[in-house]
C-alpha cells in the first residue's frame, strides 16, 4: 500500500506542478484540459505499478522434539522455533543455576553471560519456578519470539530441560516453537556398572557418566568389591586392595562428574558374601564349614572381627560416595544354599541362638548381621537397599523396615515373588535379570539383552520374568536399573561393552521415563538414536 500510495501522490504532484509552470494555457480551457490529460497519461505511463500488499511470514504448526527419553507432553505452536548461534546468550535468573548455564552454554557454542534480568534477541534463559508441590525433576520449556526458557521447580529439573533442548538442536537443528511439559515416572534411573570382576579405567567411567546425563538417568551403582577384586584404594585396610584400581582421587572426579549431571554415585560393598578379595587378606575370617573346607567368598558372621572389618570399610567410604543412597548386598551367602546351614555351619547356628534366643537359626544371624550394617550406614544419612535374596522367610529377626529390595532374580532358592515384598509394604527397585542384566560371557544361561526386548515388552512393573505386577504397587516401585556384571571378564573389551550396552541403556531409559507403550516404533527409534549419536 505504500508504495502505491507515494506513485499516486507523485502523479498529483506531477499535475500541480505543470498547471502553475504552463502560465500560457488559460486555466479551465479545453486546451488546458487536454494538457492536463496528456500530462497524466504520460506520468502514470511512467510510474511503476503499485506494489502488492506484502503478507506476514506465515510458520506451520509445529511438531514435537523427537528426543531419548521421550517427551511427555508438547503444546505446538507457529514461530521459527530456535536454533544456538555464536553470539546468542545463555542467563540465568538465579544464581544457583550457574552450572547448569555454564554447561549448557559450551556444549551449544554460546556465551555464558551468569545472571541478568534484561531480555535479549536469542536468549537461553535458565530459571527455578516455586511451583509447590510438582516433581523436583519436572520442567517445562517454552520456546518463543526467537527465545528459549527452560523453568523448574530444583536445578535437576532445570538440567533436564537443557539435555532435551540440547538433542533437539543436535546437528544444526532447530527447537520447535511450543512449550514442553516433562517429568519422569520413575525417581531413580540407574546403571549398575561392576568394575571388581573387570578393571574398567576412569576415562571410560566418565565417558558413561555423561552418556548417562545426557539420557536423563540420575544414578550409577559401583559395585567394587567381590570375589576377584577390591577396585578402589582404601586407607583403612590397604592390605584387601587390587593392583588394578582406581584411587580416591579418581573416584573423586567421577563422583564430582556425575554430580554436576545429577546423577548421585551409589557404592556397593557386598556382603556377607562375595567377599573374596577381602577374605584373601584375612583368611582368618573365612567361613569354612563343619569339615573346615572354605566357603567361596562368604564371611564368617559369628566372629565380631568380621562385623568390625566390615564397619570399618563402610565408615571409610561414606565420605568417598556422598550421595543419599547405599547398596549393602546380602545376596548368595553360600552358608543358606545348603541342606542344612546349621548342620554345615555349627558355629553360625551357635551365635544364632546366643543372640536370638533358642529357637533362632543362621538365617536370623544373616538378617542381624545386614541389619548391624545398615546401622552402620543409617549413621552416615543414607537410603539403603537390598539384594532380595537377602531377605529370608520364616526368620525371627526382620530386616529393618527402610531397606528397598532390590529384584533382581526368581532363581534363587526359596525365591519369594515380587508381590510378597510389595504385598508387606516394601519399597523396591527393579533390576531384573531377565531384560536388565547384561553378563559378559552369558554364563548360566544369560544372554545380552536387546534394546528392543526392553523397549517393546519391560516397564518397571516387570520386576521378575516377564510378568508384571499388578498396577496397584506401581508407587511402591522407585525404579530401577540395567547393570553390567563381569562374571567372564575378558569375554569384551570396554569398547565392546559401550557398543553393546548402548541401545540397552536408550531403552531403559525412555521406559524408566515413561512406562508407557512409546510413540515410536523400534525403528524409529533406532534411528533416532543414531542421528542423535
């Protein structure tokens, strides 16, 4: 409209100006009207068309992220949608969200630019919400007029946005303009990483750490100790220390690592059995049976040295591993796969009844010495589970209330099913080692687990087999983990297992995050993952 507005003003001009220069043409005369005629014919001949209105730049609905886990929910909207660029700005409006900026703004190409209340073209803005009452790991990022905010209720929730805005963009692409609504079915997303059985080194713990943050987990279980190895140096009793090992300051940086992608460091020092490593510097602490034959990896419970050994490694390591969760173990105590543990065992059965009373047996003495050491840990703040097959039917003494029970087989002797523990109130998470094991070697008849298998057949409820528990105890279920476990160490390199467990872990993730049956199907999928590296 402009333009044809300024052509039609230039064409009057055009006529005033010739009417007061032509003085000898009397005003009004049919000569003066012919000229006036000629004249405009001759400007609008002369000016250019008048221009077409220019229409506002119209964007489609747009679609939502494709990103592992899954988003749960996306508003779309019209607009550009965002992409990272050189001189854009990562802020944020609270400065206990300085690492989280930090973190986000090297791995997009931005500036850092800490906390500002100024609104610029471009911006990434980070911010804490007092939403009351919603997940801590929630957020909700909206993407709008060229600018991102990625908002939630604790700086977990922030990252998580970060890690989905991170995907989206992954490769040059773009955030799509809307708002994403998220927040994971499950509080705690694991990976279970067996580094006593094989040396795994620290550059390619650290590499999982952050494959781990970026997939939204928000834990890794060490399990250091067991039969082949001690992996991580201790003070307090150098002598039970592998020679391949990680040191405390390598720990340190890994647990510093995790940290700053939320993911809390869980140790495990497994007891009363699998204790090989240990045993092999104080055989005087060896179980050993009625005919004095050892018994492979098992402590002797009825002797306090052994309590007093073992409350010294857990004190020592509460500093080392200061996240609020701790694994105790309690699994395969040889002393209870036999016929007759008191038979084979007299000395168990004999601290059992000078402590319990007459009627008490080895298990009860195995269920007081996994409760002696949650008091142990219970000092040092921390949540603790349990192997369940550390957990016994029929025993006099009962395993302290706040221990989850951590599922991870129906095979073993006595095995009770999920539903009893979660029928008497128990907390649990699920390890099942029908999907979520992945045994190198595949001794006892393991096989690797399949992406695929867990994505289209496991969710949390699967604790055991491939049936599922009833929808009831779904609260009752914190989550859960896959987990790596070195029985054949050699069997692959760690290249190997990275490669093998890669698909595992995406899948695990997108069902801890959402159990539901996903949108995508396994190709999709597949493909995602592959694009998104």
């Amino acid at each position: 409209m402009a333009g044809g507005l300024v052509a039609a003003l230039g064409v009057g001009l055009g006529l005033w100006a010739s009417s007061d220069e032509d003085a000898g043409t009397p005003a009004g005369s049919a000569a003066s009207r012919q000229a006036a005629r000629s004249q405009s014919a001759a400007a609008t001949a002369a000016a250019p068309p008048p221009a077409a209105p220019t229409p506002s730049r119209s964007y489609a609905l747009s679609t939502a992220p494709r990103t592992i886990p899954a988003v749960r929910a996306h508003t779309p909207a019209r607009g550009p949608g965002w992409r990272p660029a050189a001189a854009r700005r990562v802020v944020v409006s609270d400065a206990g969200l300085a690492d989280e900026g930090r973190l986000v703004a090297g791995e997009l190409g931005l500036t850092y630019a800490g906390q500002k209340n100024d609104v610029r073209a471009g911006d990434l803005r980070l911010a804490l919400n007092d939403d009351e009452g919603a997940n801590p790991e929630s957020y909700t990022m909206t993407v709008r007029g060229g600018r991102v905010t990625i908002s939630g209720p604790s700086d977990a929730g922030v990252f998580y946005g970060t890690r989905t805005l991170k995907q989206e963009v992954h490769g040059g692409g773009t955030a799509p303009e809307g708002v994403v609504r998220d927040q994971p079915a499950k509080p705690q997303r694991g990976f279970t990483l067996d580094i006593a059985r094989k040396y795994f080194s620290p550059a390619w713990i650290e590499d999982r750490v952050r494959e781990l943050g970026d997939l939204k987990y928000n834990q890794l279980g060490l399990h250091f100790s067991d039969d082949q190895a001690f992996r991580i140096q201790s003070d307090t009793h150098p002598e039970i220390v592998s020679r391949q090992h990680l040191t405390k300051a390598q720990v340190k940086r890994i647990v510093d690592l995790a940290a700053s992608r939320h993911i809390t460091v869980v140790p495990e020092i497994d007891s009363p059995g699998h204790l090989g490593a240990v045993l092999a510097a104080h055989p005087e602490l060896q179980l050993r049976n009625v005919n004095g034959v050892a018994t492979r990896g098992a402590i002797d419970i009825s002797k306090e040295d052994s309590a007093n050994l073992l409350d010294d490694l857990l004190d020592e390591y509460a500093p080392v591993f200061p996240g609020a969760y701790w694994h105790l173990g309690g699994d395969e105590y040889q002393a209870l796969t036999v016929s007759s543990p008191a038979a084979s065992y007299p000395q168990l059965a004999a601290a059992a009844r000078a402590r319990y009373g007459a009627g008490a047996g080895v298990a009860d003495l195995t269920t007081g010495w996994l409760n002696d050491r949650a008091d142990t840990v219970r000092a040092h703040d921390r949540a603790m589970r349990v192997w369940n097959d550390g957990f016994f039917r029929g025993t006099s003494v009962k395993p302290a209330s706040d221990l989850v029970v951590a599922y991870w087989t129906g095979k073993e002797i006595g095995a009770r099913p999920p539903a009893e523990y979660l029928g008497a109130g128990r907390k649990m998470l699920n390890y099942n080692d029908e999907y979520l094991y992945y045994v190198l070697g595949e001794p006892n008849d393991f096989a690797y687990p399949t992406g695929r298998r867990i994505y289209e057949q496991w969710t949390p409820r699967v604790l055991r087999g491939t049936t599922p528990v009833a929808a009831r105890y779904d609260s009752q279920i914190l989550g859960g983990s896959l987990s790596v476990w070195c029985d054949l160490a050699n069997a692959q390199t760690q290249a190997q297992v990275a490669a093998g467990i890669r698909m595992p872990l995406r899948a695990t993730s997108q069902k801890l995050w959402d159990a539901r049956t996903p949108q995508l199907s396994w190709t999709q999928f597949t493909a995602l993952a592959n694009r998104l590296g």
